[in-house]
C-alpha cells in the first residue's frame, strides 16, 4: 500500500511539481509578497504567513499515460515559502476512477513530528485528521478519501488550513484559499 501510495506521489509530483515551482517562481519575481522583507524561516518551520501561497488558485489538469488510456484528472494547489520556493504544502484533488470518489493526496515538508500527522479545517468547521503515510526526500505524504460533507465544506468555504507539527512540537498552520475550488472541482467530476 505505502509502495503504491508513493508511486502515485512520485507521479502526481513529478507531472505537475515542476510547472507549479516555475509558475511560483515567475510570480515572485513579477510580485514580491509581503514576507519577501523578512527573514526566511528554517525549511522546516514555516510560520502561518510567511509560507503565504504565491499559487494561481487551483488548477484543474488532465493527463493520459497514453493515446488509448482514459483521461485522469485532478486540481491542485500549493503553498512555497516566498523567498526560498520551497513547497510547504501541496494539494492533489483527484477522482478515483473505480468508486468516482474525491481522494486528497498531501504533500508536506521533512522533518514533522510523524505521529501527530496533519489536519485539514474548512473555515472554522471540523478538524479532519489525517495519519502521515511516507517520506521520501520531497516531502511526507497523507491521502484520504474526502467525505461528501468536507466536499461541500471545501466548495462554499472560504479558507482551507492545513496544520501540522515540526520537530519541535509547534504547530504551523498554512491558509489555503477556496474562493476558485467549486470552479475547479466541477472540471474534473
């Protein structure tokens, strides 16, 4: 399970990491945010703010392993530390094909305190926990199915955050915007 898990990863982060890092990158360049004039925090330790997203929102994206395989498609986001680039967060939305059930897949950074895992809260709604499943040298990974009250949390809310906790027991919580995820949900259902 945990091999097929990270194959998925490995493949969802390597079609789609290094397109979102360029994007992230072109738009810190055009666009300093505001954290750019502070001092960049350890990679490990981003604090809520300075891992501010610089995303275009949620992306909808199809892919095809080839000419004859079905279309697999999913929406993403993520959240980089302004100055460094580094991914903090990424958020891959797919359809499972076989039940037509939304599955979250979580990219986190290294160096979390494993058995806390992550949290997913809509607004102030419900905390969702969520048990990190690997690591690998990009990052620690979760999935979960999402339940149909979280799918239409996620689509009328106005902020998702993701929190977890770093070596040090401290919690970092990093705000996701929803106001374009009901847009980029219905591309792919």
């Amino acid at each position: 399970m945990q091999s097929r898990l990270a194959a998925l990863a490995a493949a969802v982060l390597l079609s789609t990491g290094a397109t979102y890092a360029q994007q992230s990158a072109k738009k810190n360049a055009a666009s300093p945010a505001p954290a750019a004039a502070q001092p960049a925090p350890a990679p490990t330790q981003p604090q809520a703010g300075e891992g501010a997203p610089a995303q275009p929102g949620w992306i909808a994206r199809c892919t095809s392993a080839s000419r004859d395989a079905p279309l697999e498609c999913a929406i993403e986001q993520n959240a980089v530390l302004t100055k460094t680039g580094q991914t903090i967060v990424l958020i891959n939305i797919r359809i499972a094909p076989d039940t037509r059930t939304p599955i979250a897949l979580l990219q986190l950074p290294l160096g979390l305190n494993l058995p806390v895992g992550a949290k997913l809260q809509v607004d102030e709604g419900k905390t969702v926990d969520l048990q990190i499943q690997t690591c690998e040298n990009r990052g620690c990974y979760a999935s979960t199915p999402i339940a149909p009250d979280l799918l239409a949390s996620l689509k009328s809310g106005k902020q998702l955050k993701v929190s977890f906790q770093n070596m040090a027991k401290e919690t970092i919580a990093i705000p996701m915007p929803l106001n374009d995820f009901a847009a980029a949900y219905d591309k792919i259902k």
